[in-house]
C-alpha cells in the first residue's frame, strides 16, 4: 500500500496519498482537499507549496545541491557550453556533437531582429531601464511572428521558439546597451560564440578573450535554470492561460527585474561601493549588519532555498578569479568582498544563521570587470534563465492535465456593508 498521510478535522479524519520524488523528496497531494473537506491551504509566498512535478532541475538547499536534468551543476560548468546546457534544459539529455551543431547554427541564424523592434530600441531615452526595453520588445515580438502566437504550438514551432528567442534576446540586449552609449548597433558575427558575439556586439571588438569568453558562459550556465522561482512561476502562471509565448517568457522578464530576484547583484556591487566610500571597514560594517538598529544589510549572502553554501558561488568565485587576473583588473571591490566572505564564514553570528555567499555576491564584479554597467546585469540574468523558462513552459503545456494556475486565498475583509446612495454618503 502506497504511503499515506492523515489529516485530522474535528472527529474526522482523512487520508491524503504521498507523492515521492526521485531524489527521495516528500509531499503531501492535496490536489483533492477542498472537494473532500472544504478546506483549503494557506501558505503566504508559497514557501510549502509544491505547484508543480517537474523533470528540469533538482535543487537540495540543505546539502546544496543544484542539478540539472539529473547532472551536477559543477561538472556541467566545467564540461559544458552554455549553448550545450540550455539542450540539455529543453530537450532533456545531452547531445551529440551533430545535435549540438545545428542547435548552434539554429541559433545563430536569428542574428537579428524585424526593424520595427530596432526603431522601438531607438525611441526609448537613453537612459532608460535596459529591462524596459527588453520586456517590451520581448512582448512586441508577438506582433512581427504571429504565426507563432498560436494557443499549440507544434514540435517544430517549440524547437523553433527556443532557438529564436535565444538568438534575439541576445540581440535586443547588446542593442539596448548600444543605445544607452548613444552607439551605432553592431550586428551578430556567426562565426563567433554564443558569449563571444554577445561581447563583440556591446563593444564592436571581435578579438574577444577566450578566457573572458568562458567566464560569461559559466555565468549564464549558472543561471539556466533554478526549479520554481518567482520569474519562473511567472512564466508558468501566464503561460498557463496560454498567452503566446513572447507575452509568457516577458512575463518571466518582468518578475526577474525585481529587486528581490535578477536585481540582487546589483545591490551587492552597491553594498561594496558603500563600504569602498565609507573606508573600507568591512569588520565595521559586518558589526553595523548585526545591530538591526544600524538598518545595514549584507547583500549577496543568504538564500531562501539554500541553507548551506550556494554551489553556484564556489564555481564563480573561481571564475572571478580568472577574469580580473585574464584581464589586469585590480578591483579594490573584490579586496572588500573576498574580506567580507572571510569574516563572515568565522563570525558565529553568520554561521548560526547560514549565511553562506550566494551566486550574486561575485557575479555583479565579473560584470563590472567585462565593462557591463550595472543596471545590465539584470539582463545578463535573463540571458542566461531564458533556457529554463522556455524548457518549464514546453514540460508545463505537455504535461497530462494541463490546466490554467488558480491559487485560492481566505477572504479577510467586510462582510457586511450595507450600500448607501452617493447622494448620503
């Protein structure tokens, strides 16, 4: 008899079927709660709720462990390209050499977009929000590709849609850039990289470091895909209704420009100007971090999964490593941050609340090294989730029972309020 577990409500008592992962995880299938008890569960941010089965990625925050397709994030950031991930992430297994050639010429062959979308990135200030312009054209795509706005797309429209978004948002991201410096766009070279045309397109070199070249690739290979988070719940929330998929994927796009989410290494490069500009005191300013009077924050440690060390953060602190040596850079930011980590790793205070440094706390530095400003680092997430998004939404629509997201909620408000005509009130 399978696993069960009971739920007591006043004297009755009900059995709920436990649903078993193949990592060993546990859950509770409470798919038929409110039909058999009218009850329903209240779970604010949905920190217990399961809202999906998914085959992508694997993600253990107490051991931290983080997998894709069944691969271990390490082997697959030292083995593997960015390009070669992301088929992994859609199509569920590795591919041959052949396989991973043409996904590389598909890509390579939407090395641009429709006009109209460059007259759109032309018209916006140049000092706007780069994730602006992007959502926005992401979005407006739908207008020059109707025949991919269908409610099903087919197998090939899928691969199709992979391959084309993959290859355009990289080029309305470099061509946002471009605009914010008041420059000319550069077009894609197909003879180039993935990472190394996306750089030859922000600065007009094709002589792009091969070592510059990788580290942007382990960055967008970590970031490919990471189980249910805000944007991507997003994306599987709109594309639930069947929005086409450039309005879906924008919607991954806008939950990712929160703060809270793509925009926390940006605050981690701020937290380090600050202490730069305060005298670089880091101890000082870890003291004012326990003193919750001080209102100071540590950005880029800590996570809402992971309760050990992020395995992401070990890999790109290696990374960063490698470009600011590659590249001559003596960041006095990356003194503060490397003394920062140190303390904080020794200091009990950080220790007990585990507090270990996320994938945020190094990756906005090599940002900074490659000359990204840092209001792109956001879009440089995008780039790299973009794979997972598309990968969760094609699982979603193929999945037996596909239905559109409906959360309930307990209603808390007025219950009796009797209606005045506006004449009295």
């Amino acid at each position: 008899m399978s696993e069960k577990a009971k739920l007591v409500l006043g004297e009755k008592t009900y059995e709920l079927p436990v649903f078993t992962g193949t990592e060993g995880e546990k859950a509770i299938d409470i798919t038929k709660l409110r039909a058999d008890t009218g009850f329903v569960t209240l779970d604010s941010g949905y920190m217990n709720t399961g809202a999906c089965t998914s085959a992508i990625t694997f993600l253990d925050g107490e051991q931290g462990i983080l997998k894709y397709r069944g691969y271990g994030i390490e082997e697959i950031a030292e083995k593997s390209s960015f390009i070669e991930a992301s088929y992994l992430t859609f199509y569920g297994k590795l591919p041959s050499a052949s396989e991973l050639k043409a996904f590389e010429e598909r890509i390579a062959s939407y090395d641009d977009v429709p006009e109209g979308i460059k007259a759109m990135i032309k018209a916006f200030p140049k000092d706007a929000h780069p994730m602006a312009v992007l959502s926005s054209n992401m979005v407006s795509l739908s207008a020059f590709y109707q025949d991919m706005c269908n409610q099903d797309l087919s197998a090939d429209q899928k691969d199709t849609a992979i391959a084309q978004l993959m290859g355009q948002l990289k080029v309305m991201a470099a061509y946002a850039f471009r605009h914010s410096q008041g420059k000319d766009f550069v077009k894609s070279d197909k003879k180039l990289d993935y990472c190394s045309d996306f750089i030859h397109m922000m600065t007009g070199d094709k002589n792009v470091n091969k070592e510059v070249a990788k580290a942007l690739d382990i960055l967008l290979i970590l970031h490919v895909d990471h189980e249910q988070n805000c944007s991507t719940s997003s994306v599987r929330m709109v594309g639930s209704s069947k929005a086409n998929i450039f309005a879906t994927i924008s919607a991954g796009v806008d939950a990712l420009w929160g703060p809270l989410h793509g925009g926390a290494n940006q605050a981690v490069l701020e937290m380090l100007e600050e202490i730069k500009n305060s005298g670089n005191d880091y101890k000082q300013f870890l003291n004012d971090v326990k003193d919750k009077k001080s209102g100071s924050r540590l950005m880029g440690f800590g996570h809402r999964v992971y309760k050990n060390f992020d395995p992401r953060a070990k890999i790109i602190k290696k990374a960063c490593d490698s470009v600011l040596s590659t590249l001559g850079v003596n960041d006095p930011l990356l003194d503060i941050a490397k003394g920062l980590e140190e303390v904080a790793l020794k200091d009990p205070y950080f220790v007990e609340r585990k507090l270990y440094p996320n994938v945020d706390f190094y990756s906005g530095i090599i940002y900074r090294a490659l000359g990204i400003p840092t209001n792109m680092f956001t879009v440089m997430f995008a780039m790299g989730r973009l794979p997972g998004w598309m990968a969760q939404w094609k699982e979603m629509v193929e999945q037996p029972g596909f239905k559109i997201c409906r959360p309930r909620q307990i209603y808390t408000g007025d219950t009796k309020n009797v209606y005045k005509d506006i004449k009295s009130r």
